[in-house]
C-alpha cells in the first residue's frame, strides 16, 4: 500500500533522478567536447615526444640541456597517456551489445589514476582474463564501477591506502567484480542504510548520497546484485554480481 507519504517521498527519488539524468546527458556533451580538445592536443604533443627524442640521440648535447629534454619528454608522455585514458573514458558510444568488463575496469582505473595518487592511494588490479562477456551496456558498467571506485577514493581522502579491483567468474553464468580498499570502513548503524536515498556522511554540498542508490537500481535492472562487507577501521568491500551471456 502506498501512503501520502511514499508518494511524496517517490516524487522526490523521481524529481532527483532526473536531475541526475540531465546532469549525465550534460557529462556526455562535456566528454564529447572533451574528446575533441583531446584530439587537437595529440597531434602537438606526439611532436614534442619524438623532437625531444631527436635531441637526446644527437651527440655533444651539453649534459644540463639533455636532463631538460630528458625531463620535457617524460612530461609529454604523461599528458599524451593522460589524453588517451580520457579519449577511453569518454568514448561514449552505445555499446548496446556486450561489454568487456576487464577493459571497462581499465578505463576508469587509468582515468582515475591522477586521483587516486593525489590521495596517495594505490591502484591495484587483479583481472581473469578468461571472462565471459556481459550483456550490458558499457557505459552503465563504467557508471557503477566509478561510483563504487570514487567513494572508497574519497574514504581514504586523507590517510591514503589501497584499492584492489578483482574480476573472476565463479561459474560460467556469473562474472564478479570485487572492489576493495583498506579505508576506514563503515560502522555498523550506517552499514545498513548506505544503499538508501539520500543516507550520506559527507558534509552538505559534497555527496547527494544517491550514489549508491543508483549504482544498486543500475546493478538489479541488469539481473545482478551487489553486497557490501565492511566494518570501522577494517577497509570495506563491495562484490558486484552480473549475469553472464550466453555463450555458444
Ligand atoms: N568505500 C567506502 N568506505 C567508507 N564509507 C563508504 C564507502 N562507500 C560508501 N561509503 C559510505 O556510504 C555513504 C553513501 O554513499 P553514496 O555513494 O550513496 O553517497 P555519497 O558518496 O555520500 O554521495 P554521492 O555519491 O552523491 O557523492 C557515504 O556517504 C559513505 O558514508
Ligand atoms: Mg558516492
């Protein structure tokens, strides 16, 4: 039975989650834009790359001005894996078939890179590589995978610490992911709760607390499911479960 109340409380979810909407259709507008300003900046810094390169093969080079050439190379190869890992990212073609979860996982992980390291967090990945493909859309996979992945970043916001993303497919119709990080985990009053509308612990303006919410409904209408292990000051672990395609 449905009272005023859930009426009321249902309106909100739907009136956020089209707010959410707008604001992916607005995040694909930006990756699309974003890929093109990405594009444009390759082509000056595969010239610096392979200039660079030039200078330090010629002989007589003064030793300070190879350490400066040595230096601007280094720095133009990390922007230029930086764009690819953004290109990947914001690719935003609808998969619509099936997706590779491993090369999913990879996506948001190099995109992630900068922030994880920022927070002085480890990136650690684990993948089978013997997976079966998974009838889902790519983006959605990227949409949960981020989710999950950027809330233990923000739990180990100030400590730092581990994050260990693992694949594997305990039977042939099932394909696992498992997200895990060594952060100050969650208490158990609040365990409950984080997969409701609206339940978070950051300060107002820094989480809307749909987070988890979304990723849970985008996992069950997908036919899989998600389960959390965690407990205070023992790092916490989310499981997610996808059905597997079939395979012939
Ligand atoms: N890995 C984690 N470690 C510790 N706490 C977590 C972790 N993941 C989620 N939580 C807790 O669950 C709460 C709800 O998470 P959820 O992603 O739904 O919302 P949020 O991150 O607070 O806000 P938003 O996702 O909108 O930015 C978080 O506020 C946090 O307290
Ligand atoms: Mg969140």
């Amino acid at each position: 039975m449905t009272t005023p109340e859930d009426r009321h409380i249902d309106g909100e979810i739907s009136h956020e989650l089209l707010k959410q909407l707008a604001y992916n259709e607005k995040m694909a507008e930006l990756g699309r834009i974003s890929a093109g300003v990405v594009h444009e900046l390759n082509a000056p810094l595969s010239v610096i790359v392979s200039a660079s390169q030039m200078i330090m093969r010629e002989e007589g080079v003064p030793e300070f001005v190879r350490e400066m050439i040595e230096r601007i190379n280094a720095e133009a190869q990390r922007l230029s894996q930086m764009t690819r890992g953004i290109l990947n990212f914001s690719s935003h073609e609808e998969t619509g078939g099936d997706a590779d979860v491993n090369l999913t996982i990879d996506f948001v992980l190099d995109f992630l890179c900068y922030e994880a390291s920022r927070r002085g967090v480890s990136l650690m990945r684990n993948l089978d590589h013997r997976l079966p493909v998974v009838p889902v859309d790519g983006n959605v996979l990227k949409q949960i995978v981020i989710n999950i992945t950027m809330n233990a970043l923000q739990a180990m916001e100030h400590e730092g610490g581990r994050l260990l993303v693992e694949t594997s497919s305990p039977n042939s119709s099932e394909v696992c992911i498992v997200i895990a990080d060594t952060g100050p985990g969650i208490a158990a009053g609040s365990l409950s709760r984080i997969f409701e509308p609206y339940f978070t612990t950051k300060s107002p303006g820094e989480g809307t607390g749909l987070g988890l919410f979304v990723t849970r409904t985008l996992v069950e209408n997908l036919g899989g499911r998600i389960e959390v292990r965690s407990a205070a000051g023992e790092g916490t672990s989310f499981t997610v479960v996808l059905p597997a395609g079939e395979s012939d």
